[in-house]
C-alpha cells in the first residue's frame, strides 16, 4: 500500500468544527482507507473519528497536510478532494 500526500485549506469560517469533522469521518470510512490529517510538520492523526479532528483546533485559513494510504492514486486524490470541498464551510 502506498501513501498519497497532499494539502488542503481550511476556508470554512469557524474553522475545523464538529460538522466537516463528522463529514470527512463519514467519507474516510466509506471509502475503507485510511486517512491522515494534521499541520504540516506535526503528527498527523487518523481521520476515523471526530473528536480527534476537532483537537487539533484547526483554524480558518490554516493548511492540512493529508495522507492516504491507497494503491489507487486517482481514488486517493479524489478523496482529498472531497475533504477540500468538506473544509469550505
């Protein structure tokens, strides 16, 4: 399995809250990959739960880092995607 990495930018106005964090959760456990997410630098945390996405404080205008483990790079690229369009609020 191999990981592929990318950036996404928070640009909802509250930030990373409980709604997109629900949502990614939902679409990483559908999709039956595993996600990560976190600043860029920082230990990025698996994406299966909510409350581990809404620790991490994330703000308006700040960029994640996301990594998916999956052989199929267009699916994994789609995936981030979404989680993009899930973080515009």
């Amino acid at each position: 399995m191999s990981n592929y990495e990318s950036t996404v930018e928070v640009i909802d106005p509250i930030g990373l809250h409980a709604r997109p964090a629900s949502q990614i959760v939902k679409l990483v456990k559908a999709a039956g990959v595993t996600v990560l997410i976190g600043r860029p630098g920082d230990k990025l945390v698996k994406a299966n739960s909510p409350l581990m996405l809404m620790a991490m404080k994330v703000k308006t205008g700040e960029t994640l880092a996301v990594a998916v483990e999956s052989d199929d790079e267009a699916a994994a690229a789609a995936l981030v995607a979404e989680i993009q369009e899930l973080l515009r609020g």
